[in-house]
C-alpha cells in the first residue's frame, strides 16, 4: 500500500525501521517518570485523606511525595520502577508533564488556599475526549478489529506530524489567550515536541501521549465532566 504513494512520502510513511531512544535515556526516564507519577499519587492521596488547612502547605503531602519520589531512585529491585517498569514500562510523557501539572498545582493551592479542583475548560474536555476515543481504537487495534494498523503507524513521521497538528487544535478554535492561560492545554503539543527530540519513551508517538493509566483516568474525567453538566 505505501509503494503506491509519491516518492518524497514514503519514507514518512515507514514503520518497519523505528527510532528508538538510547538505553541510557530510556532507563533515566523510566526512574524520572514513576518518580513524578508516584509523587503525584501519593501527595493526591494524603490530601484527601487529611486535607490541609487553606494557605497552609502541608508537610505530609509533601513528605509521602518526596518519600516515593527518592524511593523510585534506588537501584535495582527495590525500587518501584523496576517492577513497574516490568509490568507496565515507562509512563507517557503526557501522564509525566499531566502529574507535574498537578503537582504544582496542589503546591501552589495549599499555598495560596486556593481551591485545587477548577471548573471543566471545554479545551481540555475535548482533549480528554480525543484521548478516550484513540485508546479505545488502540484497544481495538490490539484485537486486529482495524482495516490497519493503528499501533505500528505511531512509528511513522507522518504519525507525529497529525499529532501535533492535532495537539495545536485549540490555538484555531479556541480564542487566542484562553489556551495560553490553561496550562493542561500545552501538555500535548510539549508531549509530542519532547517525542520528537528524544524518542521517549518507546519509539512510538502514541506511547508518547497516552498509556493504560492515562487511558483509564481519562474515563473518570469525562464521566465527571458529563455527571457536572447533566446535574447543572
């Protein structure tokens, strides 16, 4: 199929010879993004539990974070990334940049007392949904139910160019300060630019900006969402 496409396209459509990072950066990322991630899981936890009083940072928040980010460092088995990384590899630049986001988010709340949870943006509610729909063709992609291979053309070239066109969307529909403002915005095209740059975290554009968790977290975001808007 791809012999019948013009002579300059064909190398971008190609998948049989990837681009994969170099084992150094790959093992350095697999620590760096279970470190954030699990950061940001445990500060989310504590706070629930026992949210801290407004304006106030609170230490055990940031004492579990930093706890299991340190923890993620250790070499070998008694690290958590090793056994996640067995099970479920390296999370996505898109779940990294999403928990850091988080992160600082809840650092600059508990700080400021702000509220931490703000009302649904439509751009990243698209966003969410985009990322839905994409999991479940991989998904389906998995199972062999796609007239092609989903999976195999994240990677291609072309795969990271529709992408980042994709991920630049809301810059076109979307009035022009209102994505500068909302940070979430700039998770996917710096997801894809990052891709791009280092190949992480495993040669294929779309493990660059969704993974299983994200996948299933999106789940939970759209369906709160939708809950929000039928109650209102």
């Amino acid at each position: 199929m791809i012999a019948t496409w013009p002579n300059w396209l064909t190398p971008m459509l190609v998948t049989d010879t990837p681009t994969l990072p170099h084992a150094v950066v790959g093992q350095v990322w697999l620590h760096l993004g279970w470190s954030v991630v699990l950061a940001c899981i445990g500060a989310s936890l504590v706070g629930r539990w026992t949210p801290a009083p407004a304006g106030k940072l609170d230490g055990r928040q940031w004492g579990v974070a930093l706890i299991l980010a340190l923890w993620t460092w250790v070499p070998g088995p008694y690290s958590p990334a090793y056994w996640l990384g067995l099970a479920f590899q390296a999370p996505s630049i898109a779940s990294v940049l999403l928990c850091d986001a988080l992160l600082r988010a809840r650092f600059f709340s508990t700080r400021s007392g702000m509220p931490l949870v703000t009302d649904t943006h439509r751009a990243t509610l698209g966003f969410a949904a985009v990322g839905l729909l994409a999991g479940w063709a991989l998904l389906l992609d998995t199972f062999a139910l796609l007239p092609l291979q989903l999976y195999a053309w994240g990677f291609s070239s072309v795969a990271v160019v529709v992408l980042l066109a994709v991920a630049l969307l809301p810059w076109l529909v979307v009035h022009t300060s209102e994505p500068v403002r909302n940070l979430r915005l700039w998770i996917a095209p710096i997801a894809v630019l990052v891709f791009t740059a280092t190949r992480l975290p495993s040669g294929n554009v779309w493990d660059a900006v969704l993974d299983p968790w994200l996948w299933l977290a999106l789940h939970v975001y759209v369906g709160r969402a939708l809950w929000q808007r039928l109650r209102r």
